[in-house]
C-alpha cells in the first residue's frame, strides 16, 4: 500500500505515523504542503498531529487551505483512503471532509494521557480487526479536542454508523463523547486519540497496531 | 535621531558600577557613546559575562572520556557510541517568569530548545524544574497556572516530550520563582556545529524571525534584585512564537546538511551583540555589521534597540559563500528571513554601521574578554544547630501531611498539560524517578532527571551540593541506566552579600566532590544570581540535570510491584535514632519546622550501591531511591504505581521518614530476593527486608489505611491546593 503523510509546516507527529505506516508494511511518502499533487498511485493520504501554522488561527483552518490540500479533498473525492488524527482531524472537520467542529477542551487544558476508547463501529477499514465494543487505550495530546456537532447531525451520525470510536470517560466535553468519526463512505477517519503512538510493545502499548494493520490489509485486499 | 547623553545616571541604569566605567574608559581610551555603553552593559552583565561565579565554575570537573564538550559552547555534548552524541542544557528563566509567567516559561523553553539546535542535534528530550511560593502566597496560583501553560505552549507546538521535572513551594520563593528548562539533543558526533567563525570576508547571516524592540534591557533586568518597581520591568520580558521556533530549527538542521554553515550560535540574552561578539572572539576574528540588512519588525529602530533586542527565535551564522543559493532556498522553502548583514574582519574591531554612521567601534576580543572578575568575599555556612526532640508520630498520620502536602502530592496536573509522548520513543512518562527516551531507531535510551533539595543546601551548602547530585544519580540507577553526566543551573541570592556567596562556593564544592566521585562531570550550565525581593533570598538551589544511558533497552528497570513481591532496602541509616530526621520532609510538612543538619552523603556508598543495582538489575522488578520523606514515601509511591498495599514491618518515625542517602526500595519476587541477598553479601552491601507487597492497605507496623484513600489525596491535593 502506497501512503502519503501530509507535512505543514508546524506538523510534529509526522514522523510518529509514517514510523507507524511503515511498521504495519506500507510504503511511505512524505508530502510538503506548498506540493500542488500527490505522488501517483497513493492509496491513502495521512495528515499528522502537531500544530499547522502554529494552530494560531483556528486550529487547522490555514492547513485546510495549503495547495497540497486540494490534491487531498480530490483523493476522496474520487473515493481514497484517509486519515486525520489530532490536527489532522482538525484539518479534515476544515476541509468539510468530515463533519463537524473542535474547540477547547472544556477544562481549557492541554491534556496529554492515556484514554480508554470504546470501538463503535467495525464496518470499516481502520477499525475492521477491533470487536465491537471492545475497550482500546490511545494516548490523548490535545487543547482542542472538544468535538461539536449541531443535534440533527449527531442523530444522523448516530443513524448512519459513522462514528468510530467514542471516549469511556470523557475528557475534553465532546459532545456524545465522540473520540473518531468517519465519512459517509467509512473510507475517511479523524479522532483526536494518537494511535501511532500505540504500535510498539517497547513503549508499552500496541492497541493502535490493529488500526494501521487493518487498513493496510483492506486497501491491499480492495 | 539625538542619543542620550553618557551620564553618570544612565551608566548606573545600565548596572555598570564607577569602577567598571573607568575600565570601559582604560579600554578605549575614550567614553563610551549611549549604543557603546549599551553593548558593555549587555556583555558585562552578571547573565552573560558570570563576573561573580566564574572563578568557582572553573573548579567544576568537566571532564571524562564520554565528554566531547564540556561548558564554554551553547551545550555540553557526551557521546553515546555508534557515532552520535546527547547534547543538553539547563537554564533558568526565573525573572522573566516572575514578571510575565506565561512568555517567561515560554521563552525560556525556546532560548534552551535553541541552544541544542544550534549545535546540529535535534531535540529529543525536556524537563522544567520550577520552584514557587507557599501555595497561600496570593501570587503563587497565578504563577503556577501562568508557567505550567507557557511550558506546555512552547513545548507542545514544537513537538519535544517532556519526561520530567521538579516542582517545589516554599516561604522563600514568594517573591522569586525558580524555572529552570533543561533540553536534550540527539546528534551524529561528526555533525556538531560550533560558535567559532573562520575565514576573514565572510557573510555573517541572519536566520530567523524578525527584530522587534521586545527584550530590549532583558539581560541587565535579569541581574537585578526585584523592588515594588517590578511592574515597570515587563516589557523587558520577551515574546516567544513556538511555531516559529519549529521551522527555525527544521530549517537550521536541513541548512546545515548543505555544507553552507561555518559556525552558528543562536540569539539569547542580549541577542545580537552577544552572538555575533562570541562567534568573533571564539574564531579569533572581527566582526563588521550592517543594522540596515537587519530584519525589523519595528519602525524606526536605532542601533541601540537592535544591538540590546531579545526577540526570540533568531539566530547568526558565518557562511561558506559558494552555497549561499542553497542556504537561502532552505529559508525560503520555512518562509525564514535570511538576511547578510555583515562579515568578518581581520582585525580585532566590532564596528556597528547603521543608516552610514558607524554607532559603535570597540575592541571585539576585549569585549568579550576582558569582562569584570570577581573574587567576592564569602564566609562559609556556619553548622546547623543540632535537631531538636522529635517526638514518635502515628505513621499514617505522618504519610497524610507529605501525600497532602503540594510539595510531595502527584504532579499529574502539571505533566498531562505538556506532551509527553511525541516523537514516539517515551519509554517512562514523568511522575516517578527518571524519564526514558528511546534513541530513534536504535536499542538504545536515554534517561534524564534533574534534582536539588534546597532545604539541605540551605542548611548545609557543601552536603546539599552532593545530595542534589546524589539524587540525580540515584534515579538514573533507579531505572537500570548508566550515569554519563550532568548540567548545573546554580539559583542563588546576592552574591555581593558574603553569607550568600558562602552558599554558592559550598554548593560548588559539594557538586564537584560527587560529580567526580560518581563519574558525572558537568558539561554544561547557568548560573542565575540575584533572586532577591527586597533583600531576602531564595533557598540556595543549585538544580542538577543529569543523563544516563541504556546501552540495551533490556536492561530497563520499569516494573511495578506486585502482590506477593518482597520489599527489600538498599542501604542503611547511621543515625542513632534509626533515621536522619534533620531537614527532612516530615519535619516541614508535619511539624512545620525547618532545623538539624542536611543528611551526611557517603559517596562512596552511593557508587557501590548504584553499582550493585546496574549489576544485579535481571533480579529487580521495580526500584527506586529513597528521599523526600524517606521509607515511607518510597513504599506508597511504589505500592501506589503497583496498585497493591505494602506492609512495612516497622512504625518508628526516625526509621519510616528519616531521610538517609544512598538508598533504594527494590521490589521482586521471593526467589529474586534470596539471590539479591546472596548478591549483596559477596558485594558487602547492606540490604535487608523491610516488608512485602500485599493486599489493598498501606501498613506500617500496626498503623493501617487502605491504598485508595491515601491515593485520592495523593492524586487530588496539588490541584486543589496549588491550582
């Protein structure tokens, strides 16, 4: 599986996913953000965690503007694979790509542990290998994680199975305690929680390994 | 634009004393004009030029076969084998913080985040050691809150775990916090870069963000003692952009790649006129600078603002003129300036041009050379009187005062506002002991702590100085690495004053005893003199950072104790009574008295017993080393990150909180511990069962109190109280 991770200026969890990517098998390619395409045949477009262009504007909201994003919104449109985490999902909820908005913490914190996650949904690529129900540890890094939609559109995610994984005990005020949330076609994910910080045993937690392995094993099998 | 006159006022509001004026006169055989007298103030302050601590720095142990540099560049830098180096630093940003906590903290990450990248190693590691007023002082809160999140500002946006740190409140500190930032480095050690310029006709390039007038005076504010004019002092305090520090130092590590740098050196206190004078004199050479290139911010600058300016993430470097198209293509790619304003010289001049008049003309290595030394007098710490009767306490009540104390609560609420994680190689987290960073793609880690007890300093300067490393070396044992060496951040009051000068060459003394005995030399530091409000003094707080290696992951010490696991302890008490009680945490925290002596350090039984634990490390799940608050603490600290009760078989006060060095709590299983004992007898160690690891309560002797109502203050009472 051919990856693409996304690089703002600002990023910092960039070499965090493609370690990740790669340690699951893929092939890897970091992108710069005044690129104007992605490297041909990429399957999946990743956009790392840190904080693009500072995060002093809102958070994500100049990201969502850089040319390489263009080249990102036209690889889902035509139906590739993505995935946010952190900032990443901050851009993806800028971009419109994912529903949605993330302000402040509730406690106006910065908030860097481990969180139980609940898996609500194995009909996708990134989640398929969990159980449902099953309970995973993440580490949270996050200011502004508090995820907000307005009610009719947490019942229609709610109806339409996109969200992903939501938070045991919530830390940051999201609203139905939502942690991940995937597009209509399930093949675009954001969520605050770090999974690439979970794929090797000597930091002492592989509960993200399955994501990346589950995706690359779908992309490869699609 | 008319300058200022030189009067003998604006000399004195420059912190330059007659004496040093007529030196400054001898020096150019000429008075100074308003933009020289500046430049001297800048170079001659106590931050800069250590005038007051130098001659006591010099008789520090910096050296060892593991030491590639010792102090003198912007880090200390020890190798790690395979061809790469740790590079790290401590520095204090204590003024400032005081002042602005929020920027204060902020900037001082930044200042020792570029201080490692500007020596070619990226940052991998960090760790603040804060020092704050009594929790009901009414500005205490607001600092605490104000520093916590300038740390956790900077750090997070440029992505560099923390995985450490101290956090401490005393009486002492009301009117003077401490923050001292510490940065590691991960470099290949034929890849370091240096502060020397070489070759004459060279570009001198700036690198970076913009100059503003922010900063203006910040070195010279930070030699000062505070007084009730403090609130006119805050825009002296500098302003710190992390997002661009992050590309700052992207962009530095790829220029470098390039071949274009000859030497660097970042732009701290006294920015401009520091840098470019060090590279200067370091090299030998001159240095010519045109103020007209100089990126600005603001309007209307004149020569003295831009030569004084501390706008943050900024730096100067000497380029190799053929690769000046690449050099710049990288600071176009970050969207950097990147501006040629000067070069060097052949003969001895630091000559500042500005709109085609030359602001300044001075003797460059004279300048950075000939700075004030003094010798201050000073009178030796006078013994402590001895302890007074220290009644037997019930022990529960004991654990109680520290676990509700802020000084020994968690610190979970000041560690979960930084990232601890990113970068993807935290082995051990903050909270406990030493952290642990992975060296990137290799099976080797990195571990670092930083320590000082400056209640025994304060007591007892010389055995302070040796407990402070001491600790440092007794977490890094802890968790199974190898000590290398350490960085010294020396927080004092006013030198000129003989008691305080007293406490700073003891606690010299007692750090270059233990570094020397316990092979961890100093090769790097900061010295921070003056934290005085009105005439009262901080405690003496000489904060050590130190880093160990672990050569092979596996050798990590990073269990947790479990049921059934006996507790045995490493070392023991040579105090009559059972335990040292003098200065000790239950002293302060349950008696609310400050008397008797700093525990003795037996250095010789530090080494021995840090040695019996890297060799017998296979037979330890959990360890670590017994301080604040003695048994007592260690045991609920160990049974608490357990999650099982201990039952310790005794209930003496002197033997459960006593304070006595050179020890460690080890936990393992029954098999573990008899071959531990085997062990320790042929090693002549002494260690010995102290109780096991059981059940749900935290028992000592017949006191009792289940583990989950002695963890909820534990985990509460910081934020509660300090928040």
């Amino acid at each position: 599986m051919k990856a693409a991770v996304l690089v703002f200026p600002g990023s910092n969890c960039d070499r965090d996913l493609a370690v990740a990517l790669r340690r699951a098998g893929a092939d890897v390619t970091m992108v710069w953000h005044k690129d104007d395409h992605l490297p041909d045949g990429v399957d999946l477009v990743a956009v790392p965690g840190g904080f693009s262009f500072g995060d002093y504007l809102r958070c994500g909201a100049i990201a969502a503007r850089s040319p390489i994003t263009k080249s990102l919104i036209g690889h889902v449109e035509r139906g590739g694979y993505a995935l946010g985490i952190c900032n990443g999902f901050q851009v993806l909820t800028e971009t419109g790509l994912l529903p949605g908005a993330l302000i402040r913490n509730a406690g106006l914190k910065f908030l860097c542990k481990d969180v139980a996650l609940k898996v609500e949904n194995t009909d996708t690529a990134f989640t398929q290998t969990y159980t449902l129900g099953d309970e995973v540890c993440y580490p949270i890094a996050h200011h502004d994680g508090n995820y907000q939609v307005p009610d009719e559109k947490l019942a229609e995610l709610r109806g339409e199975g996109r969200i992903a994984f939501t938070y045991k005990d919530n830390p940051n005020g999201s609203v139905g305690d939502i942690a991940g949330v995937v597009s209509r076609n399930a093949r675009v994910l954001g969520l605050m929680p770090h999974p690439e910080r979970a794929v090797d045993p000597v930091l002492g937690n592989t509960d993200g390994a399955a994501m990346f392995s589950a995706l690359i094993a779908s992309v490869v099998a699609a | 634009m008319s300058e200022p006159k030189v009067t003998e006022e604006l000399i004195a509001k420059h912190g330059i004393n007659a004496d040093e004026y007529s030196e400054i006169i001898r020096i150019l055989n000429r008075e100074p004009n308003f933009t020289e007298l500046g430049i001297f103030s800048a170079m001659w302050n106590e931050h800069c030029s250590y005038k007051s601590s130098k001659k006591w720095l010099r008789t520090l142990p910096t050296q060892g076969p593991q030491v590639i540099c010792g102090p003198g560049e912007n880090a200390g830098i020890v190798d790690i084998g395979d061809g790469q180096c740790v590079v790290f630093k401590m520095e204090s940003h204590n003024h400032p913080s005081y002042i602005e906590p929020y920027q204060g903290a902020a900037t001082g990450m930044g200042g020792i985040l570029r201080d490692v990248f500007t020596m070619g190693a990226r940052p991998i590691a960090a760790m603040n050691s804060l020092s704050f007023g009594e929790v009901t002082h009414p500005k205490t809160r607001q600092l605490v809150n104000g520093v916590v999140d300038g740390i956790g500002g900077y750090g997070n946006c440029f992505g560099v775990p923390t995985v450490g740190g101290e956090v401490r409140f005393h009486a002492a500190y009301n009117g003077n916090c401490l923050v001292n930032a510490f940065a590691a480095g991960l470099a290949d050690t034929d890849k370091i870069f240096y502060s020397a310029a070489s070759g004459v006709g060279m570009p001198v390039v700036y690198l970076g963000a913009k100059t503003g007038r922010d900063g203006v005076g910040g070195a010279t504010m930070a030699s000062a003692e505070f007084d009730d004019t403090i609130e006119e002092k805050r825009p002296t305090v500098q302003v710190g952009d992390p997002f661009t520090e992050k590309r700052l130092m992207e962009a530095t590590l790829e220029l470098m790649a390039t071949g274009a740098v000859i030497s660097i050196q970042d732009m701290g206190a006294a920015g401009l006129t520091c840098s470019a004078v060090e590279m200067g004199d370091k090299g030998g050479l001159g240095v010519r600078l045109n103020l007209d290139d100089v990126p600005q911010r603001e309007q209307n600058m004149t020569a003295y603002e831009m030569m004084l300016s501390e706008s943050q993430e900024r730096m100067l470097m000497v380029l190799n003129p053929a690769l000046e198209a690449e050099a710049r293509a990288v600071f176009v790619k970050w969207d950097l300036d990147f501006a040629i304003v000067g070069e060097t010289i052949a003969e001895d001049r630091f000559v500042i041009m500005h709109k085609g008049v030359c602001k300044a003309d001075l003797p460059l290595a004279t300048l950075s050379g000939s700075a004030p030394e003094y010798d201050r007098p000073w009178v030796e710490t006078p013994a402590a009187a001895p302890l007074g009767d220290t009644p037997q306490i019930d022990p529960m009540e004991g654990l109680r005062a520290l676990l509700s104390s802020p000084n020994y609560a968690s610190k979970h609420w000041v560690y979960e506002q930084y990232d601890q994680k990113v970068m993807g190689d935290t082995m051990r987290m903050p909270g406990m002991g030493a952290g642990v960073v992975r060296v990137h793609g290799t099976n080797k880690a990195l571990a670092f702590t930083s320590d000082v007890t400056p209640r025994y300093v304060m007591a007892n300067p010389v055995e302070g100085g040796k407990q402070a490393v001491a600790e440092a070396y007794r977490n890094l044992i802890s968790v199974g690495a190898i000590p290398l060496a350490t960085t010294d951040n020396m927080n004092f009051g006013n030198p000129e004053k003989p008691e305080i000068m007293g406490q700073f060459v003891g606690a010299i003394k007692g750090i270059s005893q233990a570094v020397s005995a316990l092979d961890m030399p100093i090769v790097s530091g900061n010295v921070s003199l003056y934290n005085e409000t009105d005439g009262t003094g901080i405690l003496p707080t000489p904060t050590i950072g130190a880093v160990g290696i672990l050569k092979d992951l596996d050798t990590i010490i990073d269990g947790v104790a479990r049921d059934g696991h006996v507790a045995l302890l490493l070392g023991e008490s040579s105090d009559p009574l059972g335990g040292h009680l003098g200065q000790s945490a239950i002293l302060a925290e349950f008696f609310n008295r400050e008397d008797g002596d700093a525990p003795h350090v037996d250095l010789g039984a530090e080494k021995r017993h840090g040695d019996f634990i890297l060799a017998n490390h296979t037979l330890i799940k959990a360890c670590t080393d017994l301080s604040d608050g003695g048994l007592a603490m260690a045991a609920f600290e160990m049974a608490e990150a357990g999650g099982v009760g201990i039952r310790l078989d005794t209930d003496e006060t002197p033997a459960l909180f006593g304070e006595d060095q050179a020890r460690y709590l080890i936990a393992c299983n029954f098999d573990e511990a008899e071959a531990l004992m085997v062990a320790a007898g042929q090693a002549q160690v002494p260690l010995r069962s102290v109780g096991t690891f059981s059940g749900d309560e935290i028992t000592f002797g017949a006191a009792t109190c289940p583990l989950s109502e002695l963890s909820e203050i534990h985990q509460t009472a910081f934020a509660r109280q300090a928040t």
